[in-house]
C-alpha cells in the first residue's frame, strides 16, 4: 500500500532506494520494517468520502464523452483509454492544486518573485481574518501513531488550504476535512488552536471557515477510531 509516510522524528519518507539501486514509493511494508508512520491522509483513505467518489464518477463520464470508441474496437481497449484519460485529468487537477498549494506558502515566507494573484488574494484574507501572525508553513511531524504535513500554523491556529475550481457562497467543508486539521492540531501539540481552512481558487476567490470546538474534538474522536481501525488492519 502506497502512501505518505514519516519517521519517528516526523521526517517525509515518501520514497526509498529499491533494492535495485532505484528510487520507488515507501510502502506499506517498508514502512514495518523502518518504523514509519501512516499521513493523516493516508489513514483518511480508510473511509468512504462520498464527494470525492462523485467528483470521480464525473471524470469518468467526461472522459466516455471524450473518448468515442473507434470501429471494431474491442470494448476491453476502449474502457482502458477511458480510465487513462480520465486517470489524466485528476492528475492534472491534483498537479495544479499541488502548484497553488506552492504558490500560497512561498507567498506567506515572502520569498522574492512574482506571484499570480491568487497566491496574494490569500495572503491577505488571512491576515485580515486572523492578524499578523509568525506564520510556519509546510510544518511535518510525527505523533503516536500518525505524521502529517500543515500548510500553515502559529502558535493559536491551524489551517489547511483547500484549492477548486470555483470558490463561492455555496463551498462547504467535509468530515475528512475538519478530521484532517483536527489531526494536524494534535500532531502539532497544538490540542487548544483554533482551526480553519482556506478555500481558493485561481481567480483569486478565497473563502474562509473558521470551525466550532465542538466540531473539531468530534472529528478527532473519529480520525482516532479511524487511525485504531487502520492500525489494526495493517498490522502496524
């Protein structure tokens, strides 16, 4: 099983040497045999995320619609160029996000480049929601079981960027995501911090949501069931 991982001291160890001599994604058995710890998204992965199976289902059938099937075609053929287009797309859009997600914290460490709009747009809805702060961002660590890396905290407030493709009135927030800051506050030996995500998009549309105490401690109580669940079926 592939995934993020970290050692002990919260270090990433996303890939190791093969035995080939080759560099290759950690998996689930390197990661018994080094002692790794799961990410907070990997053990995420353990539970049914229904937006995210929608957002899929709707890849697939852009990709039916772009992907005619040629004369006498097998069926087994046609189906696999559909899953590849379709496997393209979202990594396109998790590529993309990935970029943003770069953009915004260069942004925050104020590194100096230029910088498209967006990455600004954030900057300044932070600041103007929650102050200026000793922001760090890109923090890694590894705690009782679990590692993870925060996009942005200080000492009172955890926050974790989120990128789509339109940010408007109607963006909610889901369980996976108050779980994964209610995660990252722990992991972080943060357990009294205020947590929030930032939604964006490349327009430069940014929509705060700062979450309840009451929700937050609720989703902890169920990463920690999930985080029991995983640790369990895969002997780690």
């Amino acid at each position: 099983m592939a995934g993020h991982w970290y050692d002990k001291d919260g270090n990433p160890q996303y890939t190791i040497i093969g035995v080939n001599g080759k560099e290759r994604d950690t998996d689930l058995r390197d990661a018994r045999k080094l002692g790794l710890v799961p990410s907070v998204t990997t053990i995420l992965k353990v539970a049914a995320a229904p937006a995210l199976d929608i957002w899929k289902q709707q890849q697939l059938l852009k990709a039916v619609a772009e992907v005619p099937r040629l004369d006498e075609e097998p069926e087994k053929e046609w189906f696999s160029r559909i899953i590849k287009t379709s496997k393209e797309a979202g990594d396109k859009h998790m590529d993309r996000g990935t970029s943003m997600h770069n953009e915004i914290e260069d942004y925050f460490n104020k590194r100096q480049r230029e910088y498209p709009d967006f990455a600004k747009e954030t900057y300044f809805a932070v600041v103007k929601e929650f102050g200026s702060q000793n922001w760090i961002t890109e923090k890694s660590f590894a705690y009782d079981g679990f590692g993870g890396k925060v996009d942005l905290h200080c000492e009172d407030i955890v926050i974790d960027f989120k990128t789509k493709e339109v940010v408007d009135e109607k963006t909610v927030c889901y369980d996976e995501q108050l779980m994964q800051l209610a995660a990252y506050r722990i992991g972080l030996e943060l357990p009294d911090a205020l947590c929030a995500n930032v939604f964006v998009d490349l327009q430069g549309n940014v929509k705060i949501i700062k979450h309840d105490e009451s929700d937050i401690q609720k989703a902890w109580l169920m990463f920690s069931h999930l985080l029991a669940f995983y640790r369990v079926k895969n002997g780690i």
